[in-house]
C-alpha cells in the first residue's frame, strides 16, 4: 500500500479496507480519501482503473456484496459509482 | 472482457524467454543495482519472472486480468513474486520517484499517439532519477505497416487476424526524439530482421530519467 497512489488525483497514502484475508488480501477495497475513488481487490488483485475503464455492471455488485463493510461515505459518494445513486460523474 | 484476454493465451504472445533488449539491459541494471522495476503491459509476465530472479522486486501492470492470471501462475512455479496491479497505463497507480527500471515490450504502441505520450509522461513520473527506462515500438520499416484501417497519421486498426480490432501505432526517430525529450540521455536505436521473407523492424529506445 505503501508504493500505490490514487490513479487519477496521484494522492497518496490511500485508505486500504480488508473483506477477506488467506495469505493474501483476497478481496477488498482502496479508497482514495481526497477524491472517495474506490477499487475493488479482487481474487488477490487491485484494480485501479481509470473511469473511463470502469464496468458499473462488474463494480456494482462487488460494492453490493461488501455493503456491510464499504464505509458509509463511500457507499452514498463514491466515484465513480454508488449504490444510492449509480453512476456519479467527477 | 479486454481483447487481450483471447489474444494473450496464444502461444506466439506468451513466449517464455525475455526479449534481448529487457535482458541487455537488467544485466546493466544489475550492475546498479536496481531494486524495483515497473513492467508495463506485463502479459505473461516472462519479464516479470526474469527480473523476479535476479532479485529485482517487481511490479507488472496490465489491462488483461487473464495476462494478469497467467503471470501469477509462472511466478508462483518458479517460487517469485511480484505486485500485479489491473491498470491503465496512462494513469498509473504508484507514487512519484519510484522505479529504478521501467520496461516495455510489444505494448506502448498499441495506443494512439496522444495515449503513448500520456504513457511516457507516467512513465517518468514515476521513475527515480537513476531510471532506465526501455521501451520498443513499431517502425514505420517493419512488414505490417498500413496493413488495416488508418485512424489516424501512422495508426491502424488490424482488421483481420488475432489482433482484429487492435491499434497499432508505427513510428520514426524524429517522433521518439520529441516523445523522450523529459528524460536525460536517449539511446534510439533500429532493430532489424528478416522472418520468413519478411522485414521485422523495431526501434528500440533506453532512456535515463
């Protein structure tokens, strides 16, 4: 976590919330506190793209299935989806 | 699901030895001992492997998670690692000063020319200032150029084969000149062979930060 930086705004250190651990995070979530980007870890790999690249159809039902742990903030204002509000434009 | 995800698996995309250029060049890197080096568009992830065991920490991106999958596996056979992060490698993920090594192959010139400028742009941010950087790209020589539909100046779109649908930017030393003018000291050279009647030509550009 040390080394990542928040693709679009380049902000660094990000806020790193862990859903499931083996040996390896499994799945989890990177947010970047400046701009509530979020990016999902899954299946052991951060996806960090840009929104232009982003699937609502994928991203979705990840947030929907960790709704129970997504912080709050991120759940009704993040970027560049929210479960309240769908796509949210920067 | 990314073009890359088909084309990847393809044997003739994933061969398992480095390319000479990355080779020549980690074996310099060596001697200046490098700690951690950035892949971009790391496919199959040879090069990861072959940096990984020469003790270099290795970071690889790409847009294919199944690039992606098939270079965790190759690792993890040979008892390596490395952080592989999906990303663009317009926006990179990674704070500022952070390589010592960037490497690239077969992959910056499959972008249009707006898009590998924006890449060489990250590419120096996020290296230290003792970076080498090595990169090749497509010369406007090589076989394949015009084959395909022209987006624009020295860009086509294949419209047959694996990589129907793929951008392909071919370029001149002028172009690459201008593209590296951040960096320090830039080494253009042409690379040139002849496979089965056919002129292969690549440039092949190391660059300091």
């Amino acid at each position: 976590m040390e080394i990542l930086a928040c693709p679009i705004d380049k902000h660094h250190p990000l806020e790193l919330h862990v859903f499931e651990e083996k040996e390896e995070i499994v799945e989890g979530l990177i947010v970047c506190p400046k701009c509530l980007r979020w990016y999902p870890i899954r299946d052991e790999i951060p996806e960090m793209l840009p929104d232009n690249l982003r699937k609502e159809n994928e991203d979705l039902p990840f947030l929907k299935k960790w709704k129970e742990k997504v912080p709050e903030e991120i759940l009704s204002k993040g970027k560049p989806f929210t479960l309240k509000t769908g796509p949210k434009k920067s | 699901m990314n073009c890359w995800d088909q084309i990847l698996p393809r044997r003739e995309y994933s061969p398992e030895e480095p390319d000479e250029f990355v080779a020549s060049s980690i074996k310099s890197l060596k001697r200046r001992q490098v700690s951690k080096a950035l892949d971009l568009g790391c496919g199959a992830g040879r090069h990861l492997a072959y940096m990984a065991r020469q003790g270099v920490q290795v970071c690889g991106i790409d847009l294919s998670l199944t690039g992606i999958d098939m270079a965790r596996r190759k690792l993890k056979e040979q008892g390596l690692e490395a952080l592989l992060v999906k990303c663009d490698m317009k926006a990179l993920p990674f704070i500022n000063s952070l390589f010592d090594a960037v490497i690239c192959t077969r992959t910056v010139y499959h972008q249009a020319l707006k898009e590998i400028r924006e890449t060489i742009i990250e590419i120096h941010r996020v290296s230290t200032t003792k970076a080498l950087v090595a990169i090749d790209f497509l010369s406007k020589r090589t076989y394949s150029y015009g084959s395909g539909v022209e987006v624009e100046h020295n860009t086509f779109i294949e419209q047959d084969g694996p990589e129907k649908g793929v951008l392909h930017h071919f370029t001149d030393e002028k172009e690459l000149k201008e593209l590296f003018e951040a960096f320090r000291t830039v080494n253009i050279k042409l690379q040139e062979r002849e496979v089965k009647g056919k002129l292969r030509s690549r440039w092949i550009v190391t660059a300091m930060v």
